[in-house]
C-alpha cells in the first residue's frame, strides 16, 4: 500500500485500522460522538508523522473534532486521512477537517443502509431461519458475514488511502481552493443537519383585526427553519463562553425547552 517516501509504513497503517475496528466507538459521547475514538485510531499514524511534540499536540487537537458515521464507512475516511497527512502535515489540517465533515454525512447514509440494514436483514434472516430448523450452517452462515464484512471493511480502507495519495499531489498543489472547498462542502453538510435534526415550531396564531396567521407560517416566510437555526446559534454561544461546558449548554436547552414547552410558546 505505501507508494511514496512520506507514505506511513504498513505496521502503522495495520494499527490504525484495528484500532478504529475494535476501539472505534469506545469514547463515543454527545460532544463529539465519535471524534475520540477517531483521534485514538489515528494516534500511531499522528506519532509517525509528527516528531515535534507540540506539533503533535496541535494535529491530536484537530483530530478531537466532532467526528459521526457509519463505523464501516469510517475506514474510507482514515484511509484518505492517512494519504494526505504525511504529505501536508499540519499545512493540510483544514482540507482533512473539511473531508472528515463533508464525508462524514453521506457516507453515514449509504453505510446505514448497507452495513446497518441490508446485509445484516438478508444473512441474519437466512441464518435465523436455518438455525430455528436445526440446521447448524446457519451459524455459520453469520460467522462467514461477520468475516466478509471485516475483510470489506479493509478493502475500504486501502481503497480511501490509495485514492487520497492519487490525490495528495493535486491537494498540495490547490491547496487554498480545496480547503475552501472542503470548508464550503462542510458548511453546507451542518447547514443540512440544523434543518433536518433540529425541530422547533411555534404553534401560536398572530391575529390583527380579521387576520388570523399561524405564527410558523411567517417565520417560515422569512426564512425556513429559522428557529432551530436560532436555536442552533444559541448553543454556539453559549459554548463559547468562558466555564461553559456541553454538559451546562445541554441542560440550559433542557430547561429552556421545558419552560417554553410547557407554556405552548414553542412545541416540538
């Protein structure tokens, strides 16, 4: 798999995906789901890479960012990580950390479907039905998935650092229009997320003389989704604040949702 004199050696890449294999999701948290486990699984390629210690400690920093998809799907995603970063080092921390949020999001929705629902309904049926019948291949009918999918769960990997060092030589040479690419593309991936994961409505009715509006119809005539993106804002700031953790912005939402829950200004 290593092509070129900065490319990571075999025994490191071996670490990195066995690491994100078994130990992938061992820190998941709300505050950056998977970004731990993504910094850990990385952290022998970072060590190679990076000699000087505080350049180490800026690129595991970077490495902690908010990180979430489907752990198969994960592996694409480290393998192009582990292509461009010996090459660009800490010049390339934008590019990777747009690729990371911009893949992260689709890839999520083609792995969960795949990996999270076709492949285990089809084999889990048909070993399910083998095995209520007395028939022992189904057992290994499902043993034989579970070691198809690791082995494809590789080929993902080579794959994604293969193409990421076909690519490495472009990225270094375009550097500040891919990385404002990226950015754009990761802007836009969390822009779609506010909209679809975050659900705030106002129920309330604006009556002026005969004229009766809902109050969300003409919030939605300013501007679609506007209260989870002010909501979305909100926690932004709050985190931004000195002594403020996700644990303090979590249970503020929590009881701001309640109060103006229970009092019909906001619902779900």
């Amino acid at each position: 798999m290593t092509t070129s004199n900065t490319a990571l050696s075999q025994k490191t890449l071996n670490k990195v995906f066995w690491r994100w294999y078994f130990w992938g999701q061992i820190g998941w948290n709300y505050e950056k789901m998977q970004g731990s486990g993504y910094c850990y699984a990385m952290m022998p390629a970072l060590k190679e890479i990076y000699t000087n210690e505080d350049d180490l400690q800026v690129a595991v920093k970077n490495h902690l960012q908010f990180f979430n998809t489907t752990p198969d799907m994960a592996f694409i995603i480290l393998g192009i990580d582990c292509a461009i970063e010996p090459e660009l080092k800490l010049d390339g921390m934008e590019a990777v950390s747009g690729i990371k949020t911009g893949l992260m999001g689709p890839f999520a929705g083609v792995g969960d479907s795949i990996f999270g629902v076709v492949i285990p309904t089809i084999f889990g049926a048909i070993a399910a039905y083998m095995a209520l019948d007395g028939n022992p291949v189904g057992c290994f009918i499902w043993i034989a998935m579970g070691v198809a999918t690791t082995i494809i769960r590789w080929f993902l990997f080579k794959i994604g650092y293969t193409q990421g060092q076909s690519a490495v030589g472009t990225i270094a040479e375009n550097m500040k229009p891919i990385t404002d690419a990226a950015s754009i593309l990761g802007l836009v991936v969390v822009g779609a997320l506010v909209c679809s994961v975050v659900s705030i409505h106002a129920p309330g009715t604006f009556t002026f003389g005969d004229v009766s509006q809902p109050v969300q119809d003409l919030l939605d005539g300013i501007m679609p989704s506007l209260l989870p993106l002010c909501g979305t804002a909100l926690v932004y700031w709050l985190l931004s604040k000195k002594g403020m953790t996700s644990n303090k912005a979590i249970l503020i939402v929590i009881v701001v949702g309640l109060l103006l829950g229970c009092t019909g200004i906001l619902a779900k």
